[in-house]
C-alpha cells in the first residue's frame, strides 16, 4: 500500500490525466488557470509535474525550493518519508 502522502500525490496525477482527457479548458491554457489545493503538510513537493502550471494552494507553501532536498519536514509522523525504517 502507499503511504498517504504518495497515494496523495496518485490522486492528484490521476486528476490532472482526467481533466486533460475529459475536459477542453486544461488543454487551452496548459492548466494555469486552474487551482489544486493541497491540504496536507508538505502540499505541493508531491504535486506532479503535470499540475505545476496550475495555481498551487497549501496551508504552508513548502516548494522544497527553500529546504534541503531529501528531507521530510511534515508534523505526521506517518508521512516522514525520511526516517529510519
């Protein structure tokens, strides 16, 4: 099973496959006028690379443009990605 913040990240591409397929308006603009939000932690660090022309909406706007790369800032310990297993 994937971990929530992967199964998340799914979720996410799957919509942005949905739109793309289904829908006229993503295809005209590349999607920079549609919005994700993202309601958990580390929001758009996992969003796919499909969705990063959209507007991306987090509680906390982590980007990891600012963070050391490989590792897990999130207060859920079930989503640290980073730690030891």
């Amino acid at each position: 099973p994937l971990s929530r913040t992967l199964g998340a990240a799914k979720l996410y591409e799957d919509a942005v496959r949905h739109v793309r397929e289904a829908q006229p308006h993503w295809n005209r603009t590349g999607g920079r006028d549609h919005i994700f939000t993202f309601a958990f932690d580390e929001g758009s660090c996992f969003a796919p690379k499909e969705a990063r022309s959209a507007v991306l909406l987090t509680r906390w706007g982590q980007t990891n443009a600012r963070w050391p790369v490989g590792k897990s800032f999130t207060s859920y310990y079930g989503d640290k990605w980073d730690r030891a297993r």
